[in-house]
C-alpha cells in the first residue's frame, strides 16, 4: 500500500505543463493507484518519466504507443476522459 508521503510525491509528478495532460494522470493516480498492481505502478511511475509532447501525442493517438504497459494505462485515461 502506498503512503502519504509516496502519494503525495506521485501527485506532484502527475502536474505537467499542461491541464490537460494533469487531469489525466492525476485522475488515474486518484481512482486506480490503490488497487493497481505493482506492474501497473511501476508502468505509471515509468510512464510519468516521459516528456510532455510525446505523453500528449500518446493520449491523443497522434503517435502510437512504444509499450504495452503503457498502452493499457493510456486507454484508462482515455476511457475516464469520455465519461
């Protein structure tokens, strides 16, 4: 189980240079992150590593998606958006 602090740290990576791109990630970080997997977190720690233009082109389906991992978190940021 994650902590506080751990959370707390999650969520100051999850805020980028664009709303948009925080909405999603946080959204995720807020609904899934407790129940994940250790795969899924390791996958969404990974994925926060990653540069805005290329995270933005990604959820958007302007570029594909260079992993697996990575692909099935993006659906579930897209599949929260459309809701």
């Amino acid at each position: 189980m994650a902590d506080a602090a751990q959370l707390g740290r999650l969520r100051w990576r999850c805020r980028r240079g664009m709303r948009e791109l925080d909405v999603l990630l946080g959204g995720w970080l807020d609904a899934h992150w407790l129940s994940a997997s250790a795969s899924q977190r390791a996958a969404f720690a990974e994925l926060l590593e990653q540069q805005d233009p290329d995270l933005w082109a990604w959820c958007t389906g302007r570029s594909p998606v260079p992993r697996r991992d990575w692909q099935a978190l993006i659906d579930d940021f897209r599949a929260r958006a459309a809701h």
